[in-house]
C-alpha cells in the first residue's frame, strides 16, 4: 500500500482532504502535502483517480441545453405567480 499517516490513516479525514484538494480549496502547504501524498499512496491515488472520473461523467452529463419551450413556460409561469401574489 502506501504511507497514510500523513492524512490521517486514510480515514474519513482523506476523503475531506481529497475533495479540498479537487476543490482547490487548500492553502499552498496543504496542497503540497496532499500532492506529495498522492504520489506515494496508491489508495489514496486510486480515490483519487475515481473522484476524477466521477467529476467528468456529472460535469459531462450536465451539458444539457434546456429546450427554449421549457424555459417560455418557467419565464410565463412565474410572472402569473407574481401577479397572483401580487408581486408584479
């Protein structure tokens, strides 16, 4: 395996600190010590890798363009809620 002692023995403190360091939302000295241990543990690499894949199928699978008709009746529908509200 690797060394995990770093974060904590691969606990649930790995998987924070794996999605911080995919966030970007990590100071520069925790970014090393995170990078550095990706580079010797391999089931921390391999979480890792996984989380990666995972973010690229949603963000994929969020490309979808809702259809113009769609949005016609959501921009419609709430300017009857605000006159009915008496908002408008």
């Amino acid at each position: 395996m690797g060394d995990c002692h770093s974060l904590g023995d691969c606990d649930d403190n790995r998987i924070v600190r794996l999605y911080e360091y995919l966030d970007g939302a990590l100071s520069l000295k925790d970014l090393n010590e995170v990078k550095a241990h990706l580079e010797h543990c391999e089931e921390c690499a391999e979480e890792y890798d996984l989380e990666c894949i995972i973010r690229s199928v949603v963000r994929r699978s969020c490309q979808e363009i809702a259809p113009d008709t769609l949005k016609s009746k959501i921009i419609t529908r709430i300017s009857e809620i605000r006159v009915e509200s008496g908002h408008a």
